[in-house]
C-alpha cells in the first residue's frame, strides 16, 4: 500500500501489535503526518505499517 501511495516517509518502531485472534504481530515503520479526506473532510492521521498481503477488494483510506 504505501507503494502505492508514494512520498511518504516512514520511521522504524518497536511497537507490538496484539491483534483480535490472539496473535502478535510487529510492525516495519509508522508513518507521521498524512492528511487523509474523506467527503468534504480532512483528517490528520498517524499509520502503522505492517507486513501482509494486498487486499484489493476495499480501500483502506483515500490519501491526499
């Protein structure tokens, strides 16, 4: 995903991820700073970047 979205900078974390089945997972990076719109609004958000296949079925988010 952040492929395709481009000019985005990421920074390492050693954050860790519980997710809903019991699992752990440990994220790449996060990235700071994205203005994401959605309709006529504008959220700044915070992403954590994690390893899993491409899903193309929904969108995530609408980046700028």
């Amino acid at each position: 995903m952040m492929r395709r979205i481009g000019d985005l900078e990421a920074r390492p974390t050693k954050m860790t991820l519980h997710l809903t089945e019991r699992s752990i997972t440990y994220p790449h990076s996060v990235v700071e700073d994205v203005f994401v719109n959605e309709d006529k609004f504008m959220f700044h958000v915070n992403f954590v970047v994690i390893d899993m296949e491409e899903e193309w079925k929904f969108p995530l988010a609408n980046p700028l």
